[in-house]
C-alpha cells in the first residue's frame, strides 16, 4: 500500500496504482478522481468516453438527474457487470436531487427515479443537488427558464426524506451540493445521518477556503465540481437564458505552466493534484481519451511547499465563479433577473461581500446593510462616538452626519455622551426628519453592569439617557466585571476591583431585555471565541454582533471567520487606528504607547492614488469587502463626509492581496486587555 501521510490519499493495490480513495464519514471511501458527467448528453460520445474511462482505471462516475444522461450511464454499467469485467462494488456512482424534487414529498420519488435510469439497486452517493426547490410538473426534468416557479424548501424535512433514503438501502450515503455554510450547518445541528460529502465548484482561482475548512473541520468530503473550470459553461448559460460572461483561462496560467514545465506534466494535471493535495476529490469532464487519461494519471509526483504556496496565491475568489449558484444563493450577476432576484437592487451589489448589502431606497445610495439574525439591517457604515465627550462637537457632529446620510449611531454607557445623542435624535424625530426605524443605534452595558443583577438597571439607564424606549443593538461592553459604586461611571485604573463573572447568567438577563423589548438584538464586544463560544452553546438567543478592534494592521482572520461561520455580524471599531487613543489611557492612569500610523502607510496610499480615494477610505472598504461593519469616529464635516463615500468604488483582488500582507497581527493592537485576565 503507498499513501500520502499528509493529504491522507491512500492507494489500494488490489486494483491498479490509479485507484485512490479517500475516506468518508461511515467507513465509505470515495476514489479521489471521478468522471463528470455534466452536459455528456450525447449519447454515442458519453458511451464511448464511459468505456474509455472504465479501461482506463476511473471507478467513480459523478451524474445528476437533471443531466438527463442516466440511462446512458445505466446501459453501460450493466454490460460491463453483465461481462464479469467489473464488480458493483467495485465502482462509486453519485446522483442528485433535482431541484423539482426539494421537496420533502418528492425526495423518495426522484430517488427511485435515478436508481430505474441507473439500472441500479442503490447508489453510493445521493445529493441534494441545490438547496433552491421550484414547483414540479408531471414528465417534466427542467421547466423552460421563463415558467421557473421557486418554492419554500425546508431543508431540515427533506433531509430527514433523505436519511430514509438511507435506511430503505437506496443509497449507501448522503450529502448535499452548492450549499453554504449556514445551509449545512443547520443540518448538521439536527441531522440523525450527518451530511458525508458537499460538492460544490472549486478550482486554483476558486479555492473557496471557509467553506473548504469548514467542512473538513465537520467531517464531510469535499468533492470539486469544475477543477479545470468549465469550457462549456456558457453554451449552459444561454441555454437558460444568462448571459454568457468572460471565462478566466486557467488552462494557460503561467505560473501553473512554470510548475507544469517543472515536473513534466500539464497545466490540467498540476491543477488536480493541487486540490487532492488539499484533500479534495476532483470529477473533471471530458469526453476525450487523451484527456480521460491525462486527468487520472496524477498520483506520480507531488507538488512541493514552495508549488503550493505560487498556487494558493492565484485564488481570485467569487470573480472567478462559473456557476449560477454561489454561497447556496443564485447569482444576480447571471442568472435570469426576472425568476430569482430583484433586480432593482443589482446596482447596489457589492462585490466580495458575502452577505451582499442592500441599498436602502428612502435615503441616499450610501446607505448599505449587511443581514443581522432575526431579519435585522445593519447599516454598513456607523458613526463611532468613542472619547466623543465635547457637548458641543459632537452635536454638531451628529446633525452633520444625519444630514449627509448616516443611520447607525454606536455608543455606549461608558463613553459618557448617551444623553447628547439622545436629544439631537429627539429633536430630529419630533422634527419628522428622521422615523426612529430609519435609525440604528447601539450602546453597551459597561463592565460595573457585567453582573446578572445590573444588567436591567444599566439598560434602563441607557434608554433613559438615549430618551429611547428600545435600541437596536444592546452590546457586553467587555467580558470583565468589576465592582460597582453607585453614580461612578469609570473609576481610576488603580482603583478597579475585579468581581467575578458568570457569562451564562448575565447572557440570560441579556435576553430578557429582547424579551421586554428594551432592546432588538443582543451581542458582545472584545470578547474572544472561547467566551463566545461558551454563550453559544448555552444561549437561547444567539449573539446577533460582535464588535471588536479590526483594522488593515489587525485584521482578526480567525475571530472574524468564526463569527461569519456561526452567523454573528463583525463590526469593527478603531477601523482607521486610534489617535486619540493615549488621551484616553492617561485619563485613566496608564501610561501613553506608541501608535500604528496606518494613515500613512506607503501601500494603502499607492491604491488610494490608484482609486483616487483616500488612505482612510480605502481602509474601509478593506473592511466592509471582507464583509465586516465599519464605525469609523470623527467630529469633523470632511472627515464625516469621506468616511461614509466608500459605495462607488471597488478593490480587487491584487488590491485585497496587498493589504491583507499588510498584517502585523498583535503588535498593532490599539486596545490592550491583557491587564484583564480571561
């Protein structure tokens, strides 16, 4: 037996040295090279290619229902059984759910459907084939793209339909394709059978790296739909009604040609190797013989570190997408505006976004949202008021940046400046310039609060001095308690008293202010994943938001990925640095530190220059193209004005590359907690 211990790739002797297999939750093993089968409907072509295949050594071959080349497939299959050349065991087969057949009352149906195509007692591999369902007509495999009717799917009901398909002996396993994150997380939370496998588009430009770890974390295989892109994939997107789009040519890449030249081989079989080496099964399409071999002969070399490393960094990400699927969501940018999308908000798209904003029409077009549990909004941009404790500035500040467009106003009880906010938003509302729905505001519970008997008083405090009867975001403002005297707002550094803190019981008064409507959503602030985690496990409302310090310097990767998988907006304060940091710690008996002086970082200002932006706004928009909120502080007309323009520009990818290798990590904090331990 020869294996590759790193990648987990092990080659079973007892067939020929191309059968290689990875392994899958249950005890299953899938061969790590399969055949696609996506549009092979010709007939003659896709039986020639199938026995071509099957001489050659694939024992894994992918197809779908709506590939509408089953029977195809069944025919073949059956000879080569029929002839003793080949053992049902011995072969892997995958097929799919239809999307006419997400539907709890059909699962069963489309299964049997396939077996009969198939000529097959069971599959090894059932998947859902999309988690979007559309309403089915009798004989019908794909409704024509102008009478395309979506329906509600419920995920959960039609994976339990998808466990008896299990139990019945149907099919040996199951999993699903094109989902999310999200998606399959929530079937995993109440799955009896968990998912074994995700199969979704993935390629040196589309490495789609979460989704990839997060399934690998959670024990699901990863099966690479496309490894070579996909050639075709226009001729499909006419064929429904999309445009066709510019392809990105993988095929003749360079730096995949310098490594191809380097070890003898093709740019084709450099580009699969990469994704097993990554412990991903790859199924390319080719109806070819030279290709059907060229694309199974590739457990003879390996790729080095230093190969490895040239291919990560040719990730382009969601522009380098063919399908019409992304993040378990249709693509607006090609698929039919009229079926799935609202294509009045198309314009306000931004790209890199995962949870694309949304323009929101009643005010001007700087006004984005990025999606919160429970149906809120979020406004992309906030006006942070932190050490805004001038009266008079920070009024003027406020009606300035209600005038210009802002509507997420982030306080909290410890800046001291609740009750300014509170009667320049008065005035406003009374007014009837501004409805109190059209404003988001959060503020925070501060630590002489974090204890299970202040809570409530600490948010009556706060909508006392907001003149507010809810927020919309109440925030721990740290994971720190510490004793309270009444009337003290922030004792001397060298008068703080620790108090021990119960997490899960101040969590528990934290719902009951949702539950009294004092509040819309609840969350954290500079907690870290273990802390979060923890409330998690036990809460009964999720944390909505995490606010913590990101900037270009600090970008948090492992923080800000957990709150994405796990649903919890990230906003990030001291987004541009802090300069007025030191005031703030030598107010509270600290001594002053030297500051990151991002602002005039060389790199930022090269794409600055480039986009004829500023540093600052190019920092922004760093931030919210990795999806995270941004409350930027400022007193000042100008400063107010260019933070919030940042909707009219993107950064792309050589962009996003050079200022994610802006990172220094710890050393660039603003706020140290370490004098707090836990």
């Amino acid at each position: 037996m020869c294996q590759y211990n790193v990648y987990q790739i092990v080659c079973d002797e007892s067939t020929m040295a191309a059968k290689i297999f990875m392994d899958m939750r249950g005890g299953l093993r899938m061969p790590a090279i399969g055949l696609g089968t996506w549009q092979a409907t010709d007939e003659p072509q896709l039986e020639s290619a199938l026995n071509t295949a099957l001489e050659v050594g694939y024992r894994h071959i992918d197809t779908a229902f709506v590939y509408q080349n089953e029977s195809v497939i069944g025919r073949v299959l059956k000879r080569w059984f029929s002839s003793n050349r080949l053992k049902r065991e011995e072969l892997f087969i995958t097929t799919k759910l239809p999307m006419i057949g997400v539907h709890q009352d059909r699962v069963e149906t489309f299964m049997e459907k396939s077996l009969e195509n198939l000529q097959l007692k069971y599959v090894d591999l059932y998947l859902i084939h999309f988690p979007v369902g559309v309403k089915y007509v009798e004989g019908q495999i794909r409704p024509p793209i102008d009478d395309v009717q979506t329906e509600n799917s419920d995920h959960l009901a039609i994976w339990k339909k998808m466990e008896e398909q299990v139990d019945a002996g149907r099919t040996r396993t199951i999993g699903v394709s094109n989902f999310s994150v999200r998606q399959i997380d929530r079937i995993m939370k109440a799955a009896r059978i968990k998912p074994a496998c995700l199969q979704a588009e993935l390629h040196v430009y589309l490495q789609q790296r979460d989704l990839v770890q997060y399934c690998q974390q959670n024990g699901l295989l990863v099966v690479a739909y496309s490894p070579l892109g996909s050639p075709g994939y226009n001729k499909f997107a006419e064929m429904l009604g999309a445009t066709s789009k510019k392809l990105p040519d993988m095929l003749h890449d360079p730096v995949i040609k310098k490594i191809a030249d380097k070890y003898k081989k093709t740019n084709a079989q450099v580009m699969l190797r990469y994704l097993l080496q990554k412990h991903i099964v790859a199924i390319p399409k080719s109806v070819t013989p030279c290709r059907l071999k060229e694309n199974i002969d590739v457990f003879d070399f390996a790729l080095d570190d230093e190969d490895m490393k040239s291919m990560d960094d040719l990730n382009v990400g969601e522009d380098a997408h063919y399908e019409i699927i992304q993040n378990g969501h249709f693509q607006s940018e090609t698929f039919h505006p009229k079926i799935f999308i609202n294509n009045s908000s198309k314009k306000a798209a931004i790209k890199y976004l995962t949870f694309s904003p949304v323009r929101f029409r009643e005010t001007m077009a700087a006004k984005f949202f990025m999606d919160m549990p429970g149906g809120l909004k979020m406004p992309s941009v906030g006006l942070g008021t932190w050490q805004a404790t001038n009266e008079a500035e920070l009024q003027t500040a406020l009606n300035i940046a209600l005038d210009i467009g802002y509507r997420h106003i982030d306080t909290a009880f410890l800046y001291q400046n609740e009750g300014v906010i509170g009667r320049v938003l008065k005035h406003w509302i009374a007014s009837g310039k501004l409805k109190r729905e059209d404003v988001f505001v959060t503020t925070k519970l501060p630590m002489q609060g974090v204890n299970q008997d202040r809570v409530e008083m600490f948010m009556k405090k706060s909508l006392e001095n907001l003149q507010l009867e809810y927020v919309d975001l109440y925030l721990i403002h740290f994971p720190v308690g510490i004793k309270y005297k009444e009337g003290e707002c922030l004792p001397a550094f060298d008068e703080v008293q620790l108090e021990n803190t119960d997490h899960l019981a101040v969590w528990k008064k934290m719902e009951e202010q949702v539950d009294a409507g004092r509040t819309r959503a609840i969350g954290l602030s500079n907690f870290n994943v273990r802390q979060i985690e923890k409330i998690m496990r036990s809460a009964r409302i999720k944390p909505a938001c995490l606010q913590v310090e990101i900037h270009v310097y600090l970008p948090q990767r492992d923080l800000v990925q957990y709150c994405q998988r796990n649903g919890i907006v990230v906003v990030g304060y001291s987004p541009l640095g802090s300069p007025g940091h030191n005031k703030f710690i030598t107010k509270v008996g600290l001594p002053p530190m030297k500051l990151p002086d991002m602002l005039h970082d060389h790199v930022i200002k090269s794409i600055s220059d480039k986009h004829k932006k500023s540093p600052a706004q190019v920092m922004l928009r760093y931030l919210l193209q990795r999806n995270i909120v941004v409350i930027p502080k400022s007193i000042t007309s100008a400063r107010l004005t260019e933070n919030i323009d940042v909707f009219d520009f993107n950064l792309d990818v050589a962009d996003m590359r050079s200022l994610d290798n802006l990172e220094v990590g710890e050393e660039a904090r603003v706020l140290d907690f370490k004098m707090f331990k836990g």
